[in-house]
C-alpha cells in the first residue's frame, strides 16, 4: 500500500469530487425540506450540504421558486406507481392515490405547495397520465374524467393537508408517535373532565387529533368511497 506521506510522486492523487448535477442538488433540497421544513430550504443552505458554491446551483434555476418547482415534481415522480392496476376502476383509482398518501408522509412540506403552485412538470404529467389510466375504463369523455379527478384531488389533499398536522407537530417537537399519543391522550382527557364537551368527549380524541397510521388510512378511504358511491350513481 502506498504511503501517503511518501514523496509526492507516490502518493495517492486526491479523488476529484463528483461533478455537480441537478438531480443532485434537487435531492438535497428534497432531503433537507423532509428533516427541517421547507422554510430551511435557501440556495446557500443546499450548497453547504453539497459542499458547493451558492452561484453553482444558478446554472439549474434561476431563483428559489424555480427550485421548489423542481422538488414538488421530484416528488412527484416518488408518487408514480410501477404498473396501474388493471380491472376495477376503483381499485385501480385507489392503488394511484395510495401511494401519494404514503409518499406526501415522507415529503410533508409538499402537502402546502399543491395550494401555492400548478405543478407542470414531466412527473406531474405522468401521475396526470396514470390517474387518468385508472379511470379509463369507465370510457368517459375526456372533460368528465378530469372533473372527476379534480373532485378526487381535492378530497386527497385536504385530507393529507389535515393529517399532517399531527405528523408535523411530531416534527417540530421532536416527539414519537407514542410521546405524541401519551402527551395529548393525557390533553384530551382533561378538556372533557369538566363536561362541557359532551359530543366531543362522545367521539373520543379522533374528533380532535388525528390517528395513527392505520386510523388514518381507513378514515381516507371510508370518506373516499363516500365520493365516489356519490359519482357512480350519476353514472346509473
């Protein structure tokens, strides 16, 4: 093994660093936004994690917006799903909607910005391409299909946006599921004590904080299949 602090001509020549893409620096923002929030997301704060000049992320985007723009679609190509159920065009409805739930709970920032900005991209357009495939047999025409899924996208992220509360709060507390759940069992049971609250206490913590994990799935699709019983009547 050659020994580093030999004559220069011996030693080892230094690894050139890798060469900086967008995907990388993409990843990063991805990265940081999912530990500490979108908020901790700057051009200077991603170059320091990528070891990088602030002016070298500039010749990816031109401004911080442009970044974000390029993170939600990243994102979004995580929601793609490998192959669209074939069949039943509910089931195959549900398996593209499943995995953005599961995906917006790793990226919750992205819930906030489906509000703040259209979302263009290539990956938007093939989760568009994907969520229209799993309608298709239905054969409606092409307007009423995306009205459908409007209505669907709507009850999505209002849901997902109501249910991170709680994961966000963990986030900023720095708490686990089971801290959360003793601190705010221990809350809820202290605001019904007096009585005032009765069909609140007759609901339980629920009608207050969201669920775990499982509770939170199966609210989505009780309330999803609400939405779409409603449709498929209109199509009798």
């Amino acid at each position: 093994m050659t020994d580093a602090r030999g004559p220069l001509w011996t030693r080892p020549a230094a690894a050139k660093p890798e060469k900086l893409t967008r995907e990388a620096v993409v990843a990063c923002a991805v990265g940081l936004a999912d530990r500490e929030g979108l908020e901790a997301v700057s051009v200077r704060r991603v170059a320091a994690e990528l070891s990088a000049r602030p002016m070298s992320l500039y010749s990816f985007f031109k401004r911080k917006d442009d970044l974000v723009d390029l993170m939600v679609d990243h994102v979004l190509g995580e929601m793609l799903v490998d192959e669209v159920p074939g069949g039943d065009w509910r089931t195959a409805l549900k398996a593209v909607l499943h995995r953005q739930l599961q995906v917006g709970r790793r990226h919750l920032w992205i819930m906030g910005q489906f509000g703040a900005r259209a979302p263009i991209g290539p990956n938007a357009a093939r989760h568009a391409e994907q969520s229209l495939a799993a309608i298709a047999g239905l054969g409606l025409p092409g307007e009423r299909a995306v009205r459908l899924l409007r209505a669907v996208d709507t009850y999505l992220w209002g849901f997902a946006t109501l249910s991170g509360q709680e994961l966000e709060a963990r986030r900023r507390d720095q708490l686990t599921e089971e801290e959360w759940r003793s601190s705010t069992d221990e809350y809820f049971a202290g605001l019904v004590a007096t009585g005032d609250l009765p069909y609140l206490a007759e609901a339980g913590r629920h009608g207050l904080m969201r669920g775990g994990v499982e509770e939170w799935v199966a609210d989505f699709d009780e309330g999803l299949d609400w939405l779409l019983d409603g449709f498929a009547a209109t199509l009798r």
